[in-house]
C-alpha cells in the first residue's frame, strides 16, 4: 500500500531512544529506513547492560543484541546494517548510500559526523536534494553546545522539573517518561517531512536542527510567559488547577489503586454530589463555588478520598462518567492491557520476531483513514540487511562485499 | 527560501491547548492558520490564565496567547444550521481542519467527519480527542489528569530515590503545566504535516483520529513493551532509575546527575578529586554501583553538599559527566544558552506590552522569526476572511453578526 513517505529513503544513525524514535515513525509512515550499527559499538537499546544491571541474566547466549522488546519497539519497520567507520572503506559506503537517499538523521553530539567528513556542507555537494537533521541537547551553538545530557537532564534545563512537585513539598526531582527524547523526536520528524515538502517545492534539501531542551522548553510556554511577567517561581502546584474543584488523583480500594477526576463547571459538580448520595458536608457554603471549592481543596479532597477510597477506580470511573463528569482510572501497564478500550480500538500489533518469537509492541501514534502507519517488519536484526543495502542499492559488486566483509569493514 | 508551509490553509475548530499548538506549529512553519471560536465566548483557554498580575481578564490569559500567537481569529457557531453552512464554505477552501470535539459534540453539531472527508476529497482533517473517535471511551469526559493519568507514565509519576522516601503514600502527579497535552499537539502536527506532504503525490486528503492517550503510549512504549513481553508490572515503588544519580542536593538548590558507564565513573571520581570513599572496591562495576547505590548517591550528595550548582554543572560537563542544575523557569528565561540562540521571539499583547514568546525549536532555514503575531482578540479578523476566502460583502457579515452566526 502507498504510504505517506513511501519512496523516500532514510539514513539513520540514531542510538538510544531519541534518535531511533525519528526513524521510527518515518519508518511507520513508509520510508525505506537504513539503521547504521557497529558492532563494537551496539546501540545501548540493544544491550541488557550496562544500563540495566538485573536484566542480563537470561538474556545471552550470543545472541542478546536481538532480544531487548524495548530495542524493537523504537525500531520497528526498519533495516539494519553494520559497518566500520573508523576504516576509510566503512565511511566510502555510508557517503555511497547518503548519496542515494534523502534524509540523514543522527542524535550524536556537535561534531561527530563531521570528523568523519559527514557533515551537511560536504553531503550536500553529492547530494543537493539532502535533508539532514542533528538533535543535540543544547543546539550546534552557544556556550553550552558541548553539554553531555540525558533525559533527565534535558527536564532539568528546561524548567519542566522544577515544575512537578506536591503543592506543600518539594520537587520530586524525576520527570517520568523520557520525555526530552520523545518531544525532540517528534520535532525533528516533523522538521524532517516539512522539509521535504520544502523540497518538493524548491528542489532543494536543507540541514534542520533541534536542540532538545528548547523542544521541552516550547510545552512550557504559558508557565515562562508567567514567570516572566508575574517575576515570581511559583514551585511545584502538585495536581491544582486554578479553573477546576476538585481536580485531583484519588485513593480507591485495591493495592495502589487510583482516579483522576476533574470538575469544570457547576453542573459537574451538582452531578458528582448526586452520585456521592448529596451528603450534607457538599451542602456546605464552602463548597458551592468553583472558587471556594479551590480554596478549601484539603477538605474538599478528603471528602472525595473518603467516597473514593471504598470503591474500585473503574467503578467511580463508570459513576462519575455516567453523569458526564470526567473520571478516568489512573492505568498501570496492566490496565492497559485489560481496558475493553483499548481491545476495541486495537492499539497494539503482534510482530514474529525471529529470536523471540510473537512480540507485542505498541502501535503508531495515530490513525490515518487512507495512508496507515503499519508495523509491517520486526526490528531488524544486527546487520541483518547488509548484503541488500550494499549490493543492491549502493551497488558493490559480489566479489566487492565479500572482501569488505573478509576486512571486517562491513561487519 | 519561503517557510516550508506558505500558502497552506488551516482552519482550527479547538479551545485550551493540544489543537491549538498543533496548529501554532503549523502556522510557525508558514501555513495561514484561522482560528474558528464561537460567538461572545472564544476559546476556554481566554479565561485560563496565568494572567497579568493575576488580574482576571479574556483578552490577556498568557496561556492564550502562547499558543495562538501567528494566527487569525474569527468567530463561527458551527452547531447552528447557518453557521455549518458557512463552515462548508470555508471548508472549500481549506487544505487542513484540526478539530477536537468528541463524538458526542460532534454529533450534537451535526458535524459528520467521514462525510465531511468524502464532501472534501483533498481536506487533510486532525481530529483530536482524549481517547480516539471510536470504543467504549470514546464519549468520556476528560481533561487533561484524566488523559496523562491514563497514559504511560500518570500512574507512575512520581517515583524514583527522592520521591519514594518523602512521599511514600501520596498521589500520582501531572507532568507538570499542560505537559501531556502540548504531547498530543505535537503528535498530530507531525501527522499533518506527513499528510500534507503525501498529498503532493496522491493528491488526497485524509481523516487522521488522534487519541492523546495512545499517543502519549505509542512514544514511550518502555514499560509498556516490558511489561507485554513478560517482563513483569513495575509499580512505582519497585521502580528505580535506570541510572544512578537522579536529582541530587548541592550548597544552593539541586541539581541532577545521570551516570551509565565506567568512563563516566572514573571521571566523576577526578572531579570529586577522587575521595578515599569512591575508591570502594563495592563501587568498581556497573553492577557493583547498583547493587550499593543507596550509599553510593548519599556519598555523592555529601560531596556535592559543599559544591555550587553552577561549579558543578561546568565541572562535570568539562569531565563530560551529564550533570546540569535544575533550572526554574525564571533561571531558564535568563540562560545564555538559550539566549544566544535567541530563542524567545518577541511577542507583545494588549494592555501587557512586550513578552518572550517560545520559537519553535527549528533553526535555520525555516519559521525562525524574530517577533511573533500577536494572538488574535475574538472575531477580529472576521471581516478580513468572510470577505477574501469566501467573498461575502460587508452586509452579509454585518446581518451573520447580527443574527449571533458570528
């Protein structure tokens, strides 16, 4: 089936999460994606270690770069081969295969590609039509362009941790969820594509780049104009929301159980205050106004625990929903997993992975009615596409890949 | 060279703050966005706040404002027979059309997507609500805890070292501002933007359904894809940090460290200037430092007790150790770095003046400008597009006006 970026090629030398992540959803919505690996150097996504000392254990025998669900997730769809480029001969086949693509997209620090002669001023005079995209954490330029940063860091630098915190207490100090790599590579894809648009028109290609913390930076918009013009740090608002009562995370029964429910407007509230049998406590001139309701929040919130606390998460969500009042369980991964929801609407796809067998990874970000992003290949395996990428698209000859392959450049 | 979308027509039918960012991108990158709100009232977001001074008023909410910056404003009541005529018209001539009313409201407007798609064979249509337009959810109510919450990470945040020992019985917690939901903004400009740029080959439109809860699942799939494939449930108590460090105390704030490797190890150590402490053999090994990493970050801490964040910061980097201050959003509108990048555009609103608005994060060639359009007031540039996109003389928009359509 055509897809959305069916025809376009990609090279794509991402590692960990942010970079691969690009390559991904280009992948999902139908470009051919080249993922460059090493085998010296595995992507850390492949690897049970370092960064997860307890995972190891069941993971070898020698063939553990194909075993990591977390790995194939982040890399569905794609093609993988594995090359030297520390030999001049590994780097002649990655500028002869940028030479017959259309994007190049890497999340290496400032500078790496281009002591390897890859950088975008040297591609593109081989390739005018190029579009090449780089994502270091704090940009190409600047005081700080050299910053080592991860995830956390990037929540960090960008005001978004010091803004997640209980209202009475300190920051909590973790951002949950990668989401300086995620937020990055949602921007660099979209850059990617509108660059190509770009193209289409002008029949030029152009370099793009992000820098991750002012990706971040951009969802914390209001919160800097605020801080700016109010000139005051308000710290962390744990779950408050000025414009709702109540508007919170509350206790239910079972082992860690829990229910956001968020009240906008009065007729919520009457609605909710009916299904919690119109106690007398809610009759209470304190709480008949959004604004009262806000400023007794304590009170306001232990009242609805109390109600809360004896119910399960699904039941006050049916409730509460019934009445049009908005109510959702708060989900582990479980849930997820056991929400009639999501069996309906199919969210997940089940990939054959050669070394694991039947893999469930998580399907694409959104539906498109005529051009489906699908998962339509398993993660590649370690160099699995060498033999294809080289020969048939780059164009070495037989004889020419066994001798680069008897070198150890294509390895 | 011209922003990559110029010449691209969008209108928006959405209030607060995932449809509204995902069509101030596409009106970054070029496109001419118009911004659809009903008559008297406008966008939720208006009376959101913060406001100036906390001082209460629709026409200066920075919330607003924020995200509606490059855009036109008119105003339409789409849910009255008259009114959904004139928005057929508009439809015509428009490539794109982000809207995030649920089913319900849909259907209460008498608003048919997939006939609108069939009626528009080239219109691009977003349609972005919590849980997808179809399933059991699909007519939830939800604002935005409901949404984050259901998603990967709500039931998880916060966990980690600091959080487990100063709040073991406390709720889960939002993100943080509106954080999930400028997620699903940005989801679904990217999926417009990769169908605007497959039309240039096939010429149609497309009907994209964007859950913000699946989206938010789809981008960190790590539990998720754990937890399918046998890897067990992490509860936010089990789960620590992938690497050691975290958020750490230092003489003047906090700061946070994240250290993976041996190299990284060995290099920390010189710039602590190699304590007798870190030369535990306990300490040697990946493995050994998470084993002991309890000890290992309180003695990190210690050290760190008598060190500046900012000499941590550049020490540490120097090392090329990840280290960085946590930065409030005061300290992160006075960073050099982002300033040299000029980050901020210069932005300005009634009865406020100038304010630094967030450029996209693109730099050059395309949408980087120095100054930001200001957001438009509600229904100021009714005359302007009911005159050149659908060519109605003063009168009939005077009679719409009067008859409460616009």
């Amino acid at each position: 089936m055509q897809q959305a970026l069916s025809g376009s090629r990609v090279v794509d030398f991402g590692t960990a999460l942010a970079g691969p992540l690009v390559g991904a959803l280009l992948a999902d919505m139908g470009a051919e994606v080249i993922k460059i690996e090493s085998k010296t150097r595995l992507d850390g996504f492949r690897m049970g270690r370092p960064i997860i000392g307890q995972d190891t254990a069941g993971g070898d025998e020698g063939k553990w770069p194909d075993l990591m669900p977390g790995f194939h997730a982040v890399n569905r769809n794609k093609l993988s081969v594995t090359v030297d480029m520390k030999t001049p001969d590994g780097v002649r086949l990655v500028k002869a295969l940028i030479k017959k693509s259309d994007v190049v997209t890497n999340n290496y620090a400032p500078g790496v590609l281009g002591r390897l002669g890859l950088d975008y001023p040297s591609l593109a005079k081989e390739n005018p039509r190029l579009v090449m995209a780089s994502m270091p954490a704090a940009g190409l330029t600047g005081p700080l362009r050299d910053m080592v940063s991860y995830a956390s860091v990037v929540a960090a630098a960008s005001g978004l941790m010091s803004m997640i915190g209980y209202e009475d207490g300190e920051m909590v100090g973790q951002v949950q969820g990668p989401w300086g790599d995620v937020v990055a590579s949602l921007t660099v894809t979209m850059g990617i594509v509108a660059a190509l648009r770009h193209r289409h028109v002008t029949g030029r290609g152009q370099f793009i780049e992000i820098a991750q913390i002012e990706a971040q930076t951009t969802m914390l918009g209001e919160a800097l104009m605020d801080y700016q013009m109010n000139k005051r740090v308000r710290g962390p608002q744990g779950n408050y929301d000025p414009n709702m009562a109540p508007h919170n995370v509350y206790r239910c029964a079972g082992d860690d159980r829990w229910v956001a429910v968020e009240v906008a407007t009065e007729e919520q509230w009457k609605a909710l205050c009916k299904v919690i049998g119109d106690p007398d406590w809610a009759k209470d001139p304190r709480f008949q106004t959004l604004r009262s309701r806000g400023e007794n929040r304590k009170e306001l919130d232990q009242r609805i625990s109390d109600w809360t606390s004896s119910r399960s998460p699904e039941e006050v969500t049916e409730l509460l929903q019934a009445v049009g009042v908005a109510a959702m369980t708060v989900m582990n991964v479980e849930d997820h997993f056991t929400n009639p929801h999501f069996q309906h609407r199919g969210f997940g796809v089940e990939v054959e992975q050669p070394m694991v067998g039947v893999e469930w990874l998580p399907g694409f970000p959104w539906r498109m009615s005529k051009t489906p992003g699908q998962v339509q290949r398993h993660a590649p395996l370690l160099g699995e596409h060498n033999e294809y990428v080289w020969c048939s698209i780059v164009g070495l000859s037989k004889e020419e890949y066994e001798r680069l392959v008897q070198a150890e450049v294509v390895k | 060279m011209g922003p990559a979308f110029q010449g691209i027509r969008v209108l928006e039918i959405c209030s607060m703050v995932p449809g509204p960012f995902c069509s101030r991108i596409l009106a970054d990158l070029g496109a001419e966005v118009v911004k659809i709100e009903p008559p008297q009232v406008g966008d939720e977001s208006r009376y959101a706040g913060p406001f100036p001074g906390d001082q209460e008023d629709a026409s200066s909410s920075f919330l607003f404002h924020y995200l509606n910056v490059n855009k036109l404003g008119i105003t339409l009541e789409v849910a009255q027979p008259e009114g959904r005529a004139v928005l057929g018209e508009l439809l015509q001539k428009a490539d794109v059309l982000v809207i995030d009313f649920p089913p319900r409201d849909l259907k209460k407007a008498n608003l048919d997507l997939q006939q609108i798609a069939r009626d528009h064979a080239s219109l691009i249509i977003a349609s972005i609500t919590p849980f997808g337009l179809t399933g059991p959810h699909a007519d939830y109510n939800a604002y935005y805890l409901n949404t984050y919450h259901s998603g990967p990470d709500g039931y998880l945040n916060p966990s980690g070292r600091l959080a487990n020992k100063l709040y073991p019985d406390r709720e889960p917690l939002r993100a943080g501002g509106y954080y999930g939901e400028y997620q699903a903004g940005a989801v679904a400009a990217v999926s417009v933007v990769a169908a605007i740029y497959s039309r240039n080959f096939s010429g149609k439109g497309a009907l994209l359904d964007i859950s913000k809860q699946e989206a938010l699942m789809s981008l960190d799939p790590g539990d998720i894809v754990q937890y399918a494939n046998g890897s067990g449930m992490r509860t936010r108590f089990g789960r620590i940090a992938l690497y050691l460090g975290g958020l750490t105390e230092c003489r003047d704030g906090f700061w946070v460290l994240q250290l993976h490797f041996d190299r990284q190890w060995e290099a920390l150590k010189k710039c602590m200037e190699n304590p007798q402490w870190a030369q535990d053999p306990r300490f040697d090994t990946v493995e050994g430092r998470h084993q002991h990493r309890g000890d290992l970050e309180r003695l990190i801490e210690e050290w760190a007790r008598s060190h500046t964040k900012q000499d941590i910061y550049h020490r540490l980097q120097q090392a090329e150790v990840s280290a960085v201050p946590v930065l409030t959003p005061t300290e992160v509108l006075a960073d050099e770095q982002l300033k040299s990048r000029e980050f901020f555009m210069d932005g300005a609103m009634p009865s406020v003046g100038r304010v630094p608005v967030a450029s996209l994060p693109f730099r050059p060639p395309f949408s980087h400008s120095p100054a930001a359009r200001q957001a438009p007031s509600l229904g100021q540039h009714n005359g302007r597009i009911y005159q050149a996109w659908l060519g109605y003389p003063e009168s009939k928009i005077k009679s719409l006006e009067a008859s409460g359509v616009i």
